[in-house]
C-alpha cells in the first residue's frame, strides 16, 4: 500500500509553534515515537514525547542515520549541531502527534469500525479482520496499539488503497477518550463489554461506560450489548445483541464439545446458528459480538457460519518457562483481574506437560465487586477449571478461603509465602503466577525458575503461530501439515512448542531420534509423531509410545518387520523415505519393485505415508532439478500405492517449497524452520514474524588505556582509550570463538558493540567506546533488531546451525498474548 507523502512545511501549519525549516519541501510518508524503530529514515518525523526518559537525547543518534525532521518540546535545545535537520517546537509532542494525525484522518471517507470496552477489544478487531478481509481492503490497528499513542500511529497508516479500517480504543481515566474520537471518528462503533480493568481510573463503573461510549459521539451505528443502550445520552442507529434480554441477536443456547462451542441465536424471529473452535467464556463473547457485526453489515447467515468456524486464535500475553524439579511456570506477575484470570487459566489449560496445574493467585484489587462475591466466583472459576493446587496470597484471600475446595494454602503477603512456604513440594505440575504488580510475584517467580543464567532465549509463541498461520493459508484444500520438532524445536524448545502445534491442531509431527519423541509424549503430545532416524536399539520405546518410523534401507526394514513378528504387532504405521534425488537417506527408483515385494509379503508393516526429501527447492538455479524430483516422487509413491492396494499419505514438500512448488503440496507439507520465522525463500520473509530473540546483560564495564590487550592470547588490544563491557555469553552457551576479534557484534540500547579479543566459554567482551552503556543494561545477540540471518553472515552459515547452536543451559522463556 502506498504511504501518503506531506511536505514538512503543510505539516509544521498544523501542528508548530515555531519551527526552524531548512529542508521546507522534504516528504514525511513516517510517524516515529521510538528511535530503535527507524524504517525509512530519510522520510520519517521523530516525535519526542515526554515518558520515563528524555526523548530528545536519542535526536543525535538519529541524526546520524539520516534522519532529518523532528517535533520537540524543549526549548532550549540547541539545533545547530543539525545543521540540514528540520525542527518543530509545540507545548505538547503527544498532542501534537494526536492532532496531526486526525487532519491525516479527515482526508479519507470510507467506513471506520472503532472498537472499545473493557476486554476483547483486539480479538474483536483481529477475529473481523479474519472475517471481513476476503471482502474488503483492511487497515487495521497492528497488536493492541489501542493507547494515545498507539491508535495514531495506527491511523496513519491509512491510505487510499483501503476501503475499510478498524481501530481500537483503550482508556485508562477521563477525558482521554475525546482525543481518540477525535483521531478515529468511527461510522461503526462496537463496545465490546464493561469490566473490572482500570476501574480506578474512573469514579464508577457507569462514568467509565460514558467515557468510553464517548468514542461514537459521532458514530452512524452503534453494535452493543442490549444491557448498556440505556447510558446513551443521544439517539442513534443501534444494533444490539444479548445473552439474557431482547435484543436484534437474541442468544438462546450455548453447548460446548471436543473444544468447539454451537452458539444459538434468534435473528429477525429466526433461529440461527453458529459454531466455533473455542469454549472459553471470553471467546463466546467476542463471537457473538463479531456475529452480531456481520449480521449488520448484512451478510448472509451461511458466509457467516462458514467463516466464523475458521477463526483462529488471538494472542495473549503471558510468559512460560521451565521451573524447578520437573515444572513449568506460567509468568504473569503483573496482571490480576478476575477476567485475565480466566484467560491465564486457559491457557494454563492448553499445557499438557504435566497433568498436575497450580494457581499461585494475589488478592484482586479495584475489581468493583464486594470481595465475598468476588472470591465466590474466584473459588468457582478455579474449581471449574480444574486447578489442582491453590495458593492464595494476601489478606482479602485468606478471609474467603473457605470458598476453595482443593488443596490449598494461604499467605499474608509475598514475604509470608517466601518465609514458610516449602517450595520442595512443587514437583510435576505446570504453575500459573497471577498477581496485582505491587505483590512482587517476579520475587516467586525467580525461586521457581529452573535456570537462572542471565543469558535467555526468549521464544514468542505468537509470532510462532503467526508462521504456522501464514503458511496454512498456502495450502491447497485438504492438504495437511506436518510441523517438523526435531533438534529441540531447531534450538526453541520442544515440549513448549509441541504443546502450540497440538493445541493448533498440526497433523503430525516429525522429531529425528526416538528419544525425542519419548519426551513428547512424557510431555503429553497426543499427535502422531513420525521419527526421521530410528535405530534397532530404539524399537521397543517406538511401540511402547506409539511413534512411527520412517524406514529407509532395507536393514531397517527388515528389522523393524522382524522385531513386529516377534511381538505379534500388525499393521504397525511406518513412512517409507524416497530417494528422488537428495541422495542421503531414501529408497531409490531401482529398489522400488524388491521395496513392493516386502512390503507385500509382511503385513505387519503399513505404509502410513511415503515421503522425500527436496535439494535445493529455494533456489532458481536448480529448479529444473527441483521439478525432476517432484515428478519422480509422484511417479514412485503412485507406482507404491497401486502395488500395495490402498492409499497413503504423500509429503515432499519442505518449508520453502510450501510457497515456491504449491504442485509439491501433495497430501501433506513437512513446516520446519518457518515456524521459526526463517525462511531460505526471501519473498516470503517479510510476511513471517521473529520467533526467537537471543539476549544477555553486561557484567561489568572496563575503562581500558590504548594498547591493553583483552582475552586470552593477548588477541584484543585497544586501539586508542575506550572502555569494554564483558556479557554472560560465550561459547559454551552457543556464541561460536569464530566471532571473536571484531568479526561478529551485538546491539546495546540500539548500537552496535563488536568483539574484541576472543571468545571465552561463558563470557564475551565488546568495545563499547564512545557508548552510553552502563554495567545490567541488556545485550541483543539476536532478534528482531539484529536477526539471526545477519548473525550468520557474520559466521559464513546458515540461521539453522545458529539457532540449534544455542546451549540448553541457556533459558528458554515463551511468550504467549
């Protein structure tokens, strides 16, 4: 989509207060509010808003990329050190930023949905997004940018090309809903619901209902729940919908089974029906009231149906990590309302790895209900749910603890439960943390912790998702997909990102050796899990855990076909590996008519699938060959079928060949490192998410005199007076020696710091001269600011080798919304 271009000078009218324009005819197409954010420096305006830090001190480092307009507030700073920038003084920066935009809003007149409410305003606005994109061009808000700041930065990016846009609104207190308004000026308003979340901003839970509704002041149509039209202070259109009163959408009956929920409705005195592939309360809710969007938006009621069985899941954020004696935690130390509780339990609920599930939970403040109703439908939430073990910590929990039924305990406070409580009795469970931010739960959360290495590998399980998406929706209908597990995920994890794939319903998984897969199924994987490298050793944990193999050579087939007839197994599920030109593992053109003949002759066997294995589907240069072996398989897994008289599943397409051979598609794709968001296809990378974000902190800091030498051998030797900063990563945690003596760097507060000196086993040293850097301060190895594609250019590999590089001792931490 094309950026609308302003000159600086048509926007410093609108907004400045003075200004000092240089460069009057330069383009502004970019918003920025964070300088670690620079896209198009040459285009961008940096808007320097007042928060935690000086804004205005990250001007010079922009200045150096190339950036050349600015939005200040100070005064007093000096700009001629910037000779070609431009420069806009106003009171405001925020205000300023507010205003422009909204003149940027008044050039465009197609339909804006604006989404407000207390929850579910972001699975709203994505869940229409998956309903409503295949009909319109969508602008949306990008995550939750829902605050003062993210919705302009959301609504700048409209543009021409779109021919509907939705944006959300999230307020904390009064008079901030005006300014929204203002910059979204919906035509279709949608108030999600009225919760406890940031009841303390507000005198009552009815004057945060008004604020927010003051979003559709302007509104064409409002989409509410029947139960709030009577605090609308003015008529409009309206269309409503109800769980328990009259509404347009009269919600009769809900039945949930096998993970999906029938929603039944009456609509214009028809009785309709919708099904969709999630039970939790929250869900239904955010169904309903998309249901209930559509309906307006007078589709029919079949397209509905269709669509909204397909939705997929919208992320939540929370972190998991591994825990001590065989535990997992879920971290979300910061966050306590009774309706994140039950998302947090929900999700709690997806984990498998260990049958047994505690919630440590803090008291709940400004809930807005009286504490013994409150810890009434607490205690019934969390008996609902399943939980296991209950900790409660803080007064008001102690007070109600005759509501909770299981096993339980209670505390005062944070210090009370570190003081008395034996953390030796957490052993095979997955935690919940759940507390109000002034409980300190990090402090519980630290003695949880399995590995506390300040080296973590953190792992967004909804970027991860978001890939897994993105290539769902390349394949041909019925085609399914295999997510490939093997190596610890590629270095991520496996029981953490097995447990994702499961619950969004991969069809397989494939892992390279047969204790991998024991694991998986330790840790609750219920899948099908196919093992690419089974040895003789291995058979017996094959059968006892139900892992199929894939058989490569005669020698293994024919053991494996022995080892069933010693035991009396039948039709035991194997995949049959194709030589069709990789020419590593496989059964070759010529093996085929001996391959048919034992297969014939051994009923044991049954050929779940046959597969093989692509060289070089990414690369043009070999397409010709990439086709010979995509015509070869089909001619021999045909040939296979046809002799053995029933079907079987077919795969050889791999991660790049997914998008670039969709004739390769098969019955069944093998996804492994784009999963991970690493793709050897660069067309298809920009629509993938970073997964993994490699990172540490630095240790100390050194001033060192030109000549010192750093390290072992004497190898790094100061050029000139600096100083070096030594971080918690080194080889033994998967940082290659290789990187040592300036050849690889990594970002600090988004800068570049290059070796210096070689690479120890637990510790690397940077030279940080002439950097703002102080000793705690983070250090990105990888991620989204320095990927680990650059990271293996620096080494001369490919990303493979690097992410299934990193040490287990190095911590996994996953992030989940």
């Amino acid at each position: 989509m094309s950026q609308i271009a302003y000159q600086i000078q048509d926007l410093s009218k609108i907004i400045a207060d003075k200004l000092v324009l240089p460069h009057p005819d330069q383009i502004i197409r970019h918003i920025l509010t964070d300088s670690r954010k620079v896209s198009e420096a040459s285009s961008s305006v940096f808007f320097a808003l007042k928060a935690r830090r000086d804004a205005h001190q990250y001007i010079p480092q922009l200045y150096e990329i190339g950036l050349r307009s600015f939005v200040i507030t100070d005064e007093n700073f000096s700009v001629a050190n910037y000779p070609d920038a431009n420069f806009i003084w106003v009171k405001d920066s925020l205000k300023a930023l507010q205003q422009l935009v909204a003149y940027h809003r008044s050039h465009f007149h197609y339909p804006v949905i604006g989404i407000t409410g207390s929850n579910g305003k972001t699975i709203v606005k994505e869940w229409l997004f998956q309903l409503l994109a295949a009909d319109f061009k969508l602008i949306r808000s990008p995550k939750s940018y829902n605050s003062q700041i993210g919705v302009p930065l959301s609504v700048w990016e409209m543009t021409h090309d779109y021919d509907l846009a939705i944006f959300e609104a999230g307020i904390s207190t009064v008079q901030e809903m005006d300014h929204l308004e203002e910059i979204i000026k919906p035509t279709i308003g949608i108030l999600t619901n009225l919760a406890s979340s940031h009841d303390e901003g507000f005198e009552s839970r009815t004057q945060k209902l008004q604020e927010k509704l003051r979003l559709f002041k302007n509104s064409e149509t409002l989409i509410i729940n029947s139960k709030y039209i009577s605090e609308l202070s003015e008529a409009k259109k309206i269309f409503t919908w109800s769980f328990d009163q009259d509404a347009d959408l009269k919600i009769t009956d809900i039945s949930t089974h096998n993970g999906n929920s029938l929603i039944k409705g009456i609509y214009k005195n028809i009785e309709i029906a919708i099904r969709i592939p999630f039970t939790d309360k929250a869900s239904i809710e955010n169904a309903v009231i998309c249901w209930a969007s559509m309906l307006y938006l007078n589709y029919h009621q079949q397209v509905i149906a269709q669509r909204i069985e397909k939705l997929l899941v919208v992320k939540m954020r929370l972190e998991l990590k591994s825990g001590i004696h065989q535990t997992a935690i879920i971290d979300d130390s910061y966050n306590s309302d009774f309706s994140s509780l039950e998302i947090a339990i929900d999700f709690l609920n997806q984990q498998s790895q260990y049958l047994t599930k505690t919630l440590i939970l803090s008291d709940i403040h400004q809930s807005g209900i009286p504490a013994v109703q409150l810890y009434q439908k607490v205690a019934q939430l969390v008996e609902n749910k399943g939980i296991d073990k209950f900790i409660g910590i803080g007064e008001d929990l102690q007070k109600h603890q005759g509501n909770f039924k299981m096993n339980k305990w209670f505390f005062k406070d944070t210090d009370d439960f570190l003081e008395r409580f034996d953390k030796q009795i957490f052993k095979n469970e997955t935690i919940l943390l759940k507390g109000a931010r002034h409980f300190e739960f990090e402090r519980i959360s630290k003695i949880l912790t399995q590995k506390v290495h300040d080296t973590v590998l953190e792992i967004n399980l909804n970027a991860l998702v978001h890939n897994l998406n993105h290539y769902k929706s390349k394949l041909a209908p019925g085609v399914k997909l295999m997510a490939m597990v093997k190596a610890f995920a590629y270095g991520s994890g496996s029981d953490e990102i097995a447990n994702i794939l499961q619950h969004h319903k991969v069809d397989y998984l494939a892992v390279a050796y047969a204790d991998e897969g024991v694991a998986l199924r330790q840790a609750g994987i219920t899948l099908p899990i196919m093992v690419l490298s089974p040895e003789v050793s291995s058979f017996e944990a094959l059968i006892s855990n139900q892992l199929e193999p894939e058989l490569y050579s005669f020698r293994i087939l024919e053991a494996f076909a022995d080892y069933l007839s010693d035991h009396q197994i039948e039709s035991y599920p194997v995949h049959i590996k194709l030589d069709t030109g990789m020419h590593r593992l496989g059964f070759t053109d010529e093996d085929i008519a001996e391959l048919i003949s034992f297969l014939l002759s051994h009923k044991a066997l049954q050929v779940k699938s046959a597969l093989s294995h692509l060289a070089a589907s990414e690369s043009d240069v070999h397409n010709n060959y990439t086709q010979h072996q995509i015509q070869l398989f089909d001619k021999i897994s045909n040939r296979l079928s046809e002799a053995l008289g029933y079907t079987f599943i077919k795969h050889i397409a791999n991660t790049a060949a997914i998008s670039k051979w969709p004739q390769a598609q098969f019955d069944m794709v093998r996804l492994g490192i784009g999963l991970y968001g690493i793709e050897s296809v660069i067309a298809e990378r920009a629509a993938l998410q970073n997964v993994a974000t490699l990172k540490t902190t630095i240790t100390q800091i050194k001033e060192l005199k030109k000549g010192e030498t750093v390290g072992y051998g004497r190898s790094g030797i100061m050029k000139k007076d600096g100083k070096i900063a030594t971080v918690k990563i080194g080889y033994a945690d998967g940082y290659p020696r290789a990187l040592g003596n300036g050849v690889g760097y990594m970002l600090i507060n988004g800068k570049r710091a290059y070796t210096i000196g070689n690479i120890c086993m637990d510790m690397t040293m940077l030279d940080i001269t002439g950097l703002a850097i102080k000793e705690g301060d983070d250090v990105i190895i990888f991620g989204e600011e320095l990927s680990v594609y650059d990271l293996s250019k620096q080494l001369n590999t490919i990303p493979y080798e690097v992410i299934t590089n990193i040490s287990q001792r190095v911590k996994r931490v996953y992030f989940y919304e």
